[in-house]
C-alpha cells in the first residue's frame, strides 16, 4: 500500500448523513487538492454516492466481480493474470468526473451474496490505493464493513451520528471494535444534523475526538429532494462548512 495515501472511510448508523458528508468531503478534497489523484468508493449496496457527486457509473464493482469469476472458470487463468485482468476492468469501470475517480460497489441479485463482495471490495481496495492519493469510502451503515476487514487499512475513520443519546453512545462501541480491526492513523466524530449544536460541548465521545458538528443544512435538504449532487451547492453551505471542520479536524486540509 502506498504510504502517503490517504484513506478516508465514513461509517455510522443508518441516515445519519454518512453519503452527504462523503460527498462532501469528495467535492472540498478535490477543490484544495486539485492536482491530487482522488477516488470515490461507493461501498454501501443501497448506492447513493453517485446521486450525492453526480455521476452515473455504467458498471459497478459487483457485475465486474460476477463477469471474472465467469471468465476465470472458463479459461483458469494465472492468478497474476486475474488480478491484472480485473484491474483493467476496473479502471475501464471507473468514472472520471470533477477531479475525482468513482467506483460503486453495486447490489448484488441474491441475498446472502454480500459477504462475497465485501471481500471482493477489500481486494479491490488494496490494489487501487497506490494509484491514488486520496480514497473516499462511503461504508454502509452499521458495522458490518468494519468486522469483515473491509476498512482494515482505512488511515482516517469518521464515526457518524446524530445528536441522540443512543446514538452517541454507539460510538464508544464502534470505537472498540475498530481499535480491534482497523488499523486507522486517526479517528474523528462528526455529530450530524444536530439540532442542538451548542449542546455538544464534549471534546471527546465514547473515546473518539469530536472533529465537527454540524447543524442541520436546509440547502443540503434541498438540493437531496431535488436530486441535486454537492458540488450544486453554495460553497458557503452549513453541510460543506462541516465537513471542512472535520477534514481539518482530522489533519487532512
Ligand atoms: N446536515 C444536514 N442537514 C440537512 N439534511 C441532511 C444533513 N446531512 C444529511 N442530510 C440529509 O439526511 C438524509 C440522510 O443522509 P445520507 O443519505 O447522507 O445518510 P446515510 O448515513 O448515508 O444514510 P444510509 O445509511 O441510508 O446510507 C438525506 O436526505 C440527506 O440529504
Ligand atoms: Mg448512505
């Protein structure tokens, strides 16, 4: 893995804004970095990304998943060649938009088929990252991601939540099981659409540094009704501002 990428990965309950804020953080990285290799992860199977950033991606990383693993029993190819095969795929799968890569994970067809593709993501994840300088992962929510390994070598893990007492109090949970299986550089928490910003007077939450909160963002409300991506939004938006708070937060701009 290349030492100077950064690997950015939101995680988080539900509807908490983890999309919003990957988006977010794709449009500020590509604004302050605009000579930076930057992808887009979409790694939750419910997609949104894409709406989020604008772009429409032709192929997703499950269907190039479904077609090697076709190829493979076929012509049972080197592993080398598998690897250098789905490489090429990927990247002819890429989107290319805005200063930044996009790649989506995809829903696969049968249920029970996501531990596959969460293995397959991780793969992916490795071989991807030395071509870039900055990944952006929008997980999906809950911890899933997390036990399976998948955000192992993330450096930058961003804990989600809302203002709830329940919600906060997770954290501390994730906090555990992340110390466990991911192997972050720096870890940071973004209470999201709170309701009460001046509420949220701790510096740390379940041991994990509060690097933002951000009030709810009638524009980004707005522009989420009207399909709108991030990069429509005023450059002075509450949600843009937040984020910027948090990618300072955990050293990243
Ligand atoms: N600060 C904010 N102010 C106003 N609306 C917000 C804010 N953050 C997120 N939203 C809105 O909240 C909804 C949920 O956000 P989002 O889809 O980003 O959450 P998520 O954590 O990715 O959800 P899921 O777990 O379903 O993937 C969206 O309609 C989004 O536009
Ligand atoms: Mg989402």
């Amino acid at each position: 893995m290349g030492n100077h990428t950064k690997i950015v990965a939101l995680t988080g309950k539900g509807g908490v804004g983890k999309t919003s804020l990957s988006a977010s953080i794709v449009r500020i990285l590509t604004e302050n970095y605009p000579d930076s290799k930057i992808l887009a992860i979409d790694a939750d199977p419910a997609v949104g990304l894409s709406v989020a950033l604008g772009v429409k991606p032709e192929h997703t990383l499950d269907e190039i998943r479904k077609k090697m693993t076709e190829d493979v029993a076929d012509k049972l190819k080197e592993a080398q060649d598998i690897l250098a095969e789905a490489k090429f795929q990927l990247y002819d799968s890429m989107i290319e938009k805005d200063g930044f890569a996009f790649l989506a994970i995809g829903r696969p067809e049968a249920a029970g088929c996501y531990c596959a593709i969460n293995t397959y993501l991780r793969k992916v994840i490795e071989m991807l990252v030395d071509d870039f300088d900055y990944v952006v992962i929008d997980g999906e929510a809950g911890i899933e991601q997390i036990n399976r390994r998948v955000l192992e070598k993330v450096t930058h893990l961003v804990c989600v939540s809302d203002q709830s007492r329940k919600g906060l109090q997770i954290i501390e949970t994730i906090k555990n099981v992340a110390d466990e299986l991911v192997m972050y550089d720096k870890i940071g928490l973004v209470v999201n659409r709170a309701p009460l910003p001046d509420k949220v007077k701790e510096k740390e939450i379940g041991g994990v540094p509060v690097v933002a909160v951000i009030p709810q963002d009638d524009a980004m409300t707005e522009n989420d009704i009207e399909g709108r991506s991030v990069f429509e939004l005023d450059d002075s938006a509450i949600v843009l501002n937040g984020a910027r708070q948090a990618l300072r937060g955990l050293g990243l701009i």
